[in-house]
C-alpha cells in the first residue's frame, strides 16, 4: 500500500513537472517568436536583408521563428486529445530538430562574417582590399547560407522515412514527449507488433548523435573565431594607423557581437547537450534530469529572443557611439582630438578614438 501510495505521488510530482514545463515552453518559444520575427521585419523595412551581412543573420533569425513555432505548436498539442497527435508530434520534433541544427550553422556562419569583416578592416588598415578576394569570400558565404540548410534536411531524411514506416510515433505524446527534445522510444512500442523497436532505438540514438556532433563541431568552430577575433581585435588596438571614430565605433561593435552571439548560443544549448549526456550516461529520471528539464525549456525555446537582443542593444550602442563621437568632434579642434587619441591610448583605445570627426557609416 505504502509502495502504490509513493509511486502515485512521484507520478503526479512528474505530471505537475511536466506541466510546468509546457507553460514555460509556451512562454519563451512566443517570445522567441515575437524577438525573431521583429528582426526579420526590421530587415524587410530597411531593405537590407541582402546585404553581406545581414544575410546570415536573417536566416538564423528565420530558423528561429521557424523552431520557435515548432515548439509553441507542441506547447499547445500537449495534453490535448487531438487526432493523430502522437504522429504530429513526432514528425514536429524531427522538423524542429532540422531547424536547430540549421541554426547552429547560420550562427557559425555569423560569426564567421563578424571575423571576416574585422580581418578585412585590419587590412585596410595598411593596404588595399583585391576584389578577386571580396568576391571570393562572398561567394564561400553563400555556399555556407546553402549548406547550411541544405545539409541538416539531408541528415533528418532517414528519421522521416523510417521512423513513420517503422510507426516509431506509437504512444509519442502519452509519455510527455512532446515538450521533449529528445525522448526514448515508447516502452509500449514492444507490444505493438506494428512498431519496429530495433529500428526505432537506432533512429533515436542517430538523432542524439547528430545533435551532439552538430553542436560540438559548432562550438569548437566558434571558439577558434572568437580566439581569431580577439587577436585581430588586439591588433587595432595596438596599431598606428589613423581610424575615424566611426570606423572604432564599428570594429567595436563588431567585436561585441563576436563575442556576444557565442554567448547567447551557449546559453541556449549547453542545457540541452548536458542533459542528453547526462541522459546517455544515466537513462534513469532523477532530480538532476528534472531541474535539467525546466533549464532546457527555458533556455533552447529562446534562442531567437536572445539574438534578438543582442542585435539590438550592439545597434544601439553602435547609434549611441556615433552620436558621442559627433558630439566630442564638433567641441574639439583636430590638433586637441590627435594629442586626446596620443596620450589615452594606452587607457582606453576606442574612447580615445571617438574624438575623431566622422569619416566612414556601415551597415550593422
């Protein structure tokens, strides 16, 4: 009686859990749909979605309003006796799946950009910018824009013929796994002679697999850019070149999101790659899985929330440095700016430079 009596209670403390992660699924995945979406319509109003740099931050922006509906749909299907809910459900986590492994690309490719450009300027610096280079590296941008939607489809193709030929969806959503990234196949899938269980065990692990390497091979890819980016950064620093402050102003803005975005991405999904590991390690539900559960709902489901932001709090730092910089040009004469750039240089390079008049504009 005692052992029904405690197996009750753990079952209503998982339905509860699970509950309140929906809500908070809900929650973040409409607010990284709303983040998202304004991102992309402010680059449709300003009619800069085609430039070099926007482009990929467009399409990391349309990969997150495209999970975050994914996931605000399974928020919504979730206890509910819809028809055929457990097959939405399971094909829906294989779309969303295309989508993060999309966005891992899109923000390596980002990223990729910020450090070209920085490269870019650092050697403008000093010397002159061959086209044949610029129209190289444009070009390996828009292979990367394609591959990297193109290559996670491809990879998801097998999860989509064979787990519905296989009918891997038996009994999906009735284990709570439809607010659930990643989730074992159904233990009732061995009664049902419909269900290939064999089949279905490999697909789930393939899944675990491609999002851990996806992940991995993004991370360490963002780690060398940043560590590249930094040393750039250092060099203009160091360097005895004349900049404008317009010009500090964007290598700094730069910068940031170089360092920001990697940030925001870890954020997002090191809860979710702890947990399957810890997952692969100990299949068991425990407490650390539970609080586990609630950290990834809120982190995964708000990745187009956060770069949202972080675009726009650089916009407007970048807006609120031109604005000093006009201002401090405007009190100054240029031989009181030049000693001001001399003697701070040492203290503070990019507020030493902003007291140079206005020379170049970039789009950021």
């Amino acid at each position: 009686m005692a052992f029904l009596l405690k197996a009750n209670t753990l079952e209503g403390n998982w339905d509860l859990l699970f509950t309140a992660i929906q809500w908070i699924q809900f929650v973040m995945a409409t607010l990284s749909v709303i983040g998202s979406s304004s991102l992309i319509a402010y680059a449709v109003f300003q009619n800069i979605q085609k430039s070099p740099e926007i482009r990929p931050l467009f399409y990391l922006s349309f990969s997150d309003l495209l999970l975050g509906i994914c996931w605000l749909i399974e928020a919504l299907l979730y206890g509910t006796s819809a028809a055929n809910k457990d097959i939405v459900c399971y094909n829906l986590q294989s779309v969303g799946q295309i989508f993060y492994i999309s966005s891992f690309f899109y923000t390596v490719s980002y990223i990729w950009y910020l450090y070209r450009e920085l490269r870019m300027k650092h050697n403008q610096n000093g010397q002159s910018i061959f086209p044949l280079v610029i129209d190289y590296t444009c070009r390996a941008g828009q292979i990367a824009t394609i591959l990297s939607s193109l290559i996670p489809l491809l990879l998801m193709i097998p999860v989509f013929c064979l787990g519905n030929a296989s009918e891997c969806f038996r009994n999906f959503s009735q284990s709570h796994r439809c607010i659930l990234m990643h989730s074992p196949p159904s233990a009732m899938a061995e009664l049902l002679p419909s269900a290939n269980t064999s089949v279905c065990n490999t697909l789930y692990f393939y899944g675990l697999i491609i999002f851990l390497a996806s992940f991995l091979l993004s991370l360490l890819t963002i780690v060398v850019l940043v560590i590249q980016a930094q040393t750039l950064y250092k060099k203009f620093v160091k360097s005895t070149g004349f900049l404008g402050s317009e010009q500090w102003a964007v290598i700094h803005i730069v910068e940031q999101r170089v360092c920001f975005y990697p940030v925001a991405f870890f954020c997002c999904w090191g809860p979710a790659v702890i947990l399957v590991i810890i997952k692969l390690i100990k299949p068991q539900d425990t407490k650390l899985h539970m609080a586990l559960y609630v950290l990834q709902a809120l982190t995964t489901s708000s990745q187009g929330l956060l770069n949202s932001g972080v675009y726009g709090w650089t916009q407007y730092k970048f807006y609120q440095l031109k604005q000093e910089a006009r201002r401090d040009a405007d009190t100054q004469t240029p031989l009181l700016c030049s000693q001001k750039r001399f003697y701070s240089r040492d203290l503070d390079p990019l507020e030493s430079t902003l007291a140079f008049g206005t020379s170049t504009s970039t789009i950021l």
